[in-house]
C-alpha cells in the first residue's frame, strides 16, 4: 500500500441507512438548501472550458442562473444573469464567447467583462444616478486543481474556502489537474435525490452486479481510502487493466509521471455538495450534481486529458468516454431504482456492510450539518 494512505476506515457494526425522509421530504431539501447549498461550495466545472478572455458558460443551481466567464485579465467570475435594470436575463446562449461586453437585448444596458455597467441609455441625464452603483450582481468564486466553484448566497458569507478545502491540498498535484483539458461533455436527467448519487459512487459493493465491465478491470475489494470522515471522502482500487477503457488499453498520454503504483490505480474522490472524481492514469472524468427538488437530479459528466493528447498517435478518447457512458447509465438506473423504493411505504432503513464505510461516514457528516 502507497505510504500516501496514513488512515484506515472505522466500521461501526448497527449503522443503518437514513431515514425516508432524507431522501422524500420537502421540507428536508428546504434545510439542505439552508445548511448545505448556501453554505457549501458548487463546483461548475474546470477553467479550460472557458481558456480565452470572453469565453463562458450558463449554469443553472438551484434555480439561479449563473455567467461563468473569464474576463480580459485572465479572471474567472459569476454573474447573476439578470441585467440591473429591470431584471431580464442578459445571456440567452448556454455557451459562447462575448467580444468586449455583455449587452441586455431589452434595452441595451452592457457591462464590461468585469461586470462593471459600461452603458445605459439616457441614465447619464437621471439625477443622481450613478454606473458604479449598478454592476452585475457577482456570485463568490474560487478556484482548486483547476476546477471552478461558486457559492450564490447573497445574503451571508460561505464556508471558508481554504480552510474547508484544506484536506484536499496536493491531491491532484500528480496528475497535473490545472492543466488538464475538457474534452468531451455528457448531461442526464435522473430521477433520484442528489444523495443516492453520492452514496452510489462512495462503495464498489455493487459492482459485480451491476458493472460486469468495470469489475474486470479492478478488484472491487482492492485498495483504501485517505479521507475517511467529512464532507470529502475516497480513496483508490487496485486496476487489473491499463485502464478503465473498453478495450483495457491506455487510450491517452499518462496524465503525469505517476509513481508508488499510481500508474495502476483508479483513484476516486467525491466532495461535498456536487463534485465527483475518477482519476484514471490517462484521464480524469467527473461528475457535478445538481439538485433541482428531493427525486430530480442533473447530473454533467466531463472527460479531461492532457493538454497534448490529441496531437498523439494512439489518442482514443472514445475508449474511455464508451466505458463511463455505458457505467454512468447502469449507476444512473440504480439510483433511479432506489429514489423508487424509499419512496415506498414499506421502506425502513437497512444496516450498511463493511464495505459502506463510506456511506456511513458520509451520513454521519451529513447529519451533523444539518443539525442532526
């Protein structure tokens, strides 16, 4: 076992699943909102989808829509997308690249990149009525390992950002995440609580039922995990393959100089509230969740590889798009199949296994920021 493992996991005997209500109940996604999603930070994607000044992208969360962009110095920001003047959404197009401003159609108010109000017709003759008053409203913003993360809570400050992320500095320093590239994008529609989906990726019990493919190529008893409480948890499976390709085959150029045995594992990461991590030696692909109401789920899956792959002979990125594709959908299903059951009169919680510490854990964490 790598030396980069110092912890081990804690199974408690008698912990058992959450309660109905956690994944049916209003009521309870009203609170995860309060506790969780106001305070905690979504992750909207990696900065290269957005690489040149102007670029951006709209990401919808939780009923606010947001500008994603890189301004003319470089800067990653978000912005409400609603214009200052009577509230109409500025940007229609779900992605693209503004030229030197961003223009409302209705009335033609722009704003600077920055989001600074640049232009508003006959406002300079309105008494008393000053631009700087009248920016795009900006959501917070930071940046880890090249992923972007934003809070849009306006009315008191998020978690702080370092010292939350803390436990996660230096993970993703050996597959050179910062300078990875976006390559590939899927978007499913799941009906299932966001927390089925959380719960799905943190155990490969189910793997040899319902992934025949993957559990070829890992040993699904395989591995550990580091980060074993809190809001971020994982670890790694031991690879019997290459890779997880279709074909079992490296389909790009190693991601780093990988080492300790990091050339034959599957690392995986989830962080709370929205962001799960595959880290493969020749890719990375991940999934943002998002929340719509307690049975309905978005969920957006982005393969990243390195920056040179495609300039390559042998670059066969479908080889590893084909394997989660096909993987997402059965995992998909299954949550789909569990919102189904709990949503049942007859459902009661059941006991975890030695091999759902992680789900226990997260529970445990989960609970707790809620208040119990």
């Amino acid at each position: 076992m790598s030396t980069f493992f110092k912890t081990a996991e804690t199974f408690i005997p008698g912990e058992m699943t959450l309660p109905q209500k956690y994944y049916t109940s209003p009521e309870v996604f009203a609170r995860e909102k309060e506790r969780i999603f106001d305070r905690y930070w979504f992750c909207v994607g990696h900065h290269s989808r957005i690489a040149n000044p102007g670029e951006y992208f709209l990401q919808d969360i939780l009923g606010e829509n947001l500008i994603i962009l890189r301004d003319r110095q470089g800067e990653i920001r978000a912005f409400f997308n609603v214009c200052r003047h009577r509230g109409t959404r500025v940007c229609e197009q779900p992605e693209g690249r503004f030229k030197n401003s961003i223009q409302c159609d209705y009335h033609a108010w722009t704003y600077a990149l920055d989001g600074k109000l640049i232009g508003a017709p006959f406002m300079k003759d309105v008494p008393g009525f000053r631009f700087e008053d009248f920016p795009l409203r900006a959501a917070h913003v930071r940046l880890w390992a090249g992923f972007i993360f934003v809070n849009t809570n306006l009315q008191s400050e998020p978690l702080p950002f370092d010292e939350l992320f803390a436990p996660l500095q230096g993970k993703l320093d050996r597959w050179n995440a910062p300078t990875l590239k976006v390559m590939h994008r899927e978007r499913y529609e799941l009906a299932s609580n966001w927390k089925y989906i959380f719960q799905n990726f943190n155990e490969c019990y189910h793997c040899p039922t319902i992934h025949p493919m993957l559990n070829q190529f890992t040993d699904y008893t395989s591995g550990a995990n580091d980060l074993i409480e809190g809001p971020f948890l994982g670890g790694y499976l031991e690879l019997t393959q290459q890779s997880m390709t279709v074909t079992g085959r490296i389909c790009a150029l190693p991601l780093g100089d990988l080492t300790g045995g990091d050339d034959k594992r599957a690392y995986y990461y989830s962080l709370l509230p929205n962001l799960l991590l595959n880290i493969h030696p020749d890719y990375i692909m991940y999934h943002l969740i998002f929340p719509h109401d307690p049975g309905h789920s978005t969920i957006i899956s982005e393969w990243m590889f390195h920056p040179e792959a495609a300039s390559r002979p042998g670059f066969n990125p479908q080889d590893a798009i084909d394997f989660w594709h096909q993987t997402n959908l059965q995992d998909w299903h299954v949550c789909e199949l569990s919102q189904r059951g709990v949503e049942s009169s007859a459902y009661t919680p059941g006991w975890y296994t030695p091999r759902e510490t992680l789900l226990a854990a997260f529970d445990r964490d989960y609970l707790k920021t809620m208040g119990g």
